[in-house]
C-alpha cells in the first residue's frame, strides 16, 4: 500500500482546499511513494503516538490537528513540536493532518457530533464560499448528451442532493476554420454558422482539471470554446458547524445532562438557561465562538462548542445558551470517523486508534 493511495482518498473525502487559510493539513512527513506497513490514529500527534506507532510497525500517523501550523526554522528539538518532526523523520514516519477540511465537511466533524445527539434534519450552519464554479460550453445537438455524460461522470453537476444538473438553450454559433484546421463540420477557409447548445453546469473548484479533460476529450470541435466563471454561491454541503433539531425538546438542565452522557464529558461551561426550552441546537467541534452569531441568527436554543473565553460568553445575551464542552472532547469521536473512512477503503491495511490519551487538558474534582 502506497501512502499516495491513502492520501488520494482522504483528500477526496475532505479535499485540501477547503481547510481554513491558518491550517496546515496534508502531508507534513513522508513521501508520497512511501510502502505504509500500518496507520496509527490519533486527534494529536505527540512523541507518545510517534513511539506508539514505531513499537507497532506502523510508519504512518494520520491526525486531526497538524503538529506543524507555521513555518520552523530551526530543528533541535527545543520543543515538542521539533522533537515530534525529528524522531518522525529518523525512523521514517509519516505524518498527515487532516483538520479543518474534515471539520468543513457534510459528514465529517460536526456530523458525528449531531449524530450522537440524535439531532435531526441537520444543515452546515455556515457554508462556505468559493468552492464552486461555472462552466459554459457550446456544442453541437447531436454530440450535446454524450458531452454532459462526460461532464458528470468528470464531477459536475450537482447542486444540494441533486445529481447531473445543467441547463441548455439553443443558439447559432459561427467560425471559419484557417490554414491548417480540421474542423468538424463546415470547409476550411469559409465562415460557417452551426446550430449549437449552450451547456452550463456547476462544479466544485478542485475538479477543475477533472472536468477540463472531460470537456476537451469528448467535445467534437477542434477548437472548444468554454468560459469559467467562479461563483459567490455557497456551497450548503461544506461549512463551518452544523445545526440540527432534537427528537424531543428538553429543559436547559435536562439537556446539559444529555450532553455530558452523550458526549462523554465530565463538566461543562455554560451560560445562564435563557428560559425556553431546548429544541434546535448548534454544533461546532474545536473553537466554535467564531460561530455564534450565525448560531444566533439561525434560531438556535442551545450552541455546544468548545474555548469561549470569559466576556465572549457575555455575547450570548440571552439569545441562546453557550455550552462549552471543552476542545478535546467536542473532537474525541473524529479518531473514530477516521478509523470508519479508512477501513472501509482498505479493509487489509493495519490501521489502529492510538492507546495514547493526548488531552493536554486534566480537571480536578
């Protein structure tokens, strides 16, 4: 098993480009034609988890929180991030983040987070932006389904749960092929109109190349005439948190206890109860306080996420109740959903989840 195999499919789960610009997911060790032996899961990647992995024969570590966010310029071991870096490298370990990519994703972070709450109907509750693109193309009526064909199998075409979406107007287009040409239809040398379709269809961003070598290999034409055009839309399958509705609502003390017993937490920071009964809840795993307007602005009761500072907790005003369940724990299920993505792709690779507890945080009681 290649490590540029695993990568391929991580990255087609939650693609690179999605990750936040402060992030640093992907490969930060190893090399792409690097033989895997065995996959070590973990949230954080620590010394501890390097060894673990080295004592089990495995020479691939798979994160959620990259080791490295910003630029090292010196390697001495100073630090447990250099110390991490180097023995990784001297016993030929590669590392691979997968972060705010996974967190962006439909069913990634927050999905699981909703699903072990039971909340309902669930919704990105910020989409993001800049994902998708438009192109538009013209061809001929005959060739104009095999063309689409093309276009859909390549990635394009789907808006929300619909598939191979396009729209299609007729139109004359007009050419005279010059020295040199072949063209399709029409003689060289004498300008010549063509009834044609115009086709336009969405795609996400990083299937640009994908969708380009569709168009190019199954366009009749010699010549293909195409625009591109990046949209505003946002992209309701990826985003920032999720929101979704309980089975049954609850009383505020009734839901911080269901919370605690469903995310398997031991204390929970939370604002004063606003009074109204808990119905429709907010989610973000990691620091999520970046998220509570829009929590706000969505109807949300309750928003569970994790590292609110102090006054932040003010800025719920009584809208809403914050419930801050702590980073590590809001997170503690992604080494499972990582386990579940790469198992069912490579059911005969060695992957296990780390025995190491990388929490940097304790509670005394």
């Amino acid at each position: 098993m290649k490590l540029e195999e695993i990568i391929k499919h991580l990255e087609a789960y939650a693609p690179l480009n999605y990750q936040e610009d402060y992030d640093n997911s992907g490969l930060l060790t190893g090399y792409a034609s690097q033989e895997i032996t065995g996959v070590i899961v973990a949230l954080d990647c620590l010394e501890s988890v390097v060894d673990e992995a080295i004592a089990s024969g495995c020479n691939l570590v798979i994160t959620h929180h990259p080791i490295v966010f910003k630029g090292l310029k010196k390697f001495t071991g100073k630090n447990y991030v250099e110390r991490v870096i180097l023995k990784a490298i001297r016993n030929n370990v590669a590392l691979y983040a997968i972060h705010t990519n996974l967190d962006s994703m439909f069913n990634g972070v927050n999905s699981v987070i909703c699903g072990k709450l039971g909340l309902q109907q669930a919704r990105i509750l910020n989409p993001k932006p800049g994902l998708l693109k438009k192109l538009v193309t013209f061809c001929p009526p005959a060739q104009a389904e095999q063309l689409r064909e093309a276009l859909f199998s390549a990635g394009a075409g789907s808006i929300g749960n619909y598939s191979e979406c396009s729209f299609n107007s007729p139109g004359t287009g007009t050419f005279k092929g010059m020295e040199n040409t072949h063209p399709f239809v029409g003689q060289q040398g004498i300008q010549h109109h063509e009834a044609e379709v115009r086709i336009e269809t969405v795609f996400p961003v990083q299937q640009e190349r994908k969708i380009l070598l569709a168009l190019l290999e199954h366009h009749p034409y010699e010549e293909v005439a195409y625009d591109i055009y990046a949209l505003e839309n946002k992209l309701n399958t990826a985003g920032s948190g999720m929101i979704g509705w309980l089975e049954e609502e609850m009383e505020a003390a009734d839901f911080l206890r269901f919370v605690k017993e469903k995310m398997k937490v031991t204390v929970i920071r939370h604002t004063a109860p606003t009074g109204k009964k808990i119905k429709k809840v907010a989610v973000c795993g990691g620091s999520g306080s970046f998220l509570l307007n829009n929590a706000i602005a969505a109807g949300a009761d309750a928003f569970i996420t994790a590292d609110f500072k102090y006054h932040e907790f003010f800025d719920a005003d009584g809208k809403l109740m914050i419930a801050d369940i702590g980073h590590y724990e809001s997170e503690q299920f992604t080494s499972d959903l990582l386990i579940d993505i790469l198992t069912k792709q490579f059911p005969d690779l060695n992957i296990r989840l780390t025995t190491k507890q990388t929490n940097p945080v304790s509670y005394f009681f």
